[in-house]
C-alpha cells in the first residue's frame, strides 16, 4: 500500500473503529457501573486505541486471536465477562471493515456503519460519564430503581397470573417470569447483562 494510501486507511479505519466501540453497550455499562474504577472511561478508550493498533499493526489477525484480546482486557480491566456473543460480533465486524477499507469501499462501510442506532460518541477524553461505585453505594437514586422495579413486578404478576392459552403456549410476560424465577444472582462485584 502507498504511504497516502495507508494513510487514508489508518485515518477512516480509525473512525470505523471508534463508531463501534461507541455503540457497544458492554463497555459502556461497565464503565458506567464502575467495573473499571474512577478512570474507568480513560481505560475504555485505551482499549478502543489499543485495539486500532492491534488492528493496523498485524496484517493477518483471524477472529479468534482478535476475540481472545478483547476478552483477556475486559476481564483484566473491567473483571467483566461478555456472555452476550458481542465481543465475537465486534471483531468479525472490525476485521471485516479493515479489510474493505484496505479495498477503498468505504461507500459500503459508511452505508453499513449508518445503520447503527443514532447514538453520541462517548469514548472521547471531553465526554463525562457519570459511573456508579462497585462498592458502598447505597444512595437514593438506587432505592428509587427499586420501587420502580416493584411496581413493574406488580403489573407484571397480576398479568402473568393468567393461565397458559387453550394451545398451550405461554405469554411473553409469563415466559419473563418463568425465566427470572430460574436466573440465579450474580455473585458480588458481578453484573450480568442478559442476551437480548
């Protein structure tokens, strides 16, 4: 490749890069819940920096060796297991968008990447997070959550207490119930985010 040619890539590569560590809601979350400590976003734009250079350094990375990166530093930095197949879907997309770049179809990439659901970048140094400490935190704004959440389960029993129809298939609110009555609590420091 020519030097402006690679030049160009590393420059729309890295923009591809930030626009799907912006939309993975993963790391947000344990940004946002403090999994990564006080810098906890500074940490994630390490890794979304770390990851573009993993990206442009190493010509013929597969998926797995990109997924086994990504997983070792959320677990390192964020003791976060994504049980979610994001992490495998984020690197097939970006090892799939390195190479149409390295191809100039960025019409393609841009028509793709334009899909995504209208969202503000947050992986930028001037863009605040507000995060939830791990430990200790029992402030109001959480017993608020919790009453929330009480009512919901409320309106929620009194729908499912409705019997299976005559076909014999369950309601989506009774398949929910039935589902929490079998999930188990995460142990303390974990959070578990469910597929969708």
């Amino acid at each position: 490749m020519a030097a402006a040619q690679q030049t160009e890539f590393q420059k729309n590569f890295r923009l591809i890069v930030e626009k799907i560590f912006n939309h993975w809601q993963n790391l947000r979350l344990a940004v946002e819940h403090g999994m990564g400590g006080r810098n906890g976003q500074q940490v994630a734009i390490e890794i979304m920096d770390y990851t573009y250079q993993y990206c442009v350094a190493n010509e013929n990375i597969t998926q797995g060796e990109l997924q086994e990166v990504l997983e070792e530093l959320m677990d390192q930095e964020f003791n976060t297991l994504c049980d979610d197949n994001s992490i495998p879907e984020i690197c097939r997309n970006l090892l799939r968008y390195k190479q149409l770049a390295q191809q100039n179809q960025y019409p393609q990439i841009e028509a793709e990447l334009s899909k995504l659901p209208a969202g503000k970048e947050w992986l930028r140094p001037d863009v605040k997070i507000t995060y939830t400490p791990v430990e200790g935190d029992s402030s109001s704004e959480d017993d608020d959550d919790d009453d929330m959440e009480d009512d919901d389960e409320d309106q929620d029993d009194e729908m499912e207490d409705e019997a299976p129809t005559s076909s014999g298939r369950m309601t989506r609110s009774q398949a929910r119930k039935q589902k929490a009555e079998e999930f188990v609590e995460p142990e303390d420091g974990w959070t578990t985010v469910r597929r969708k």
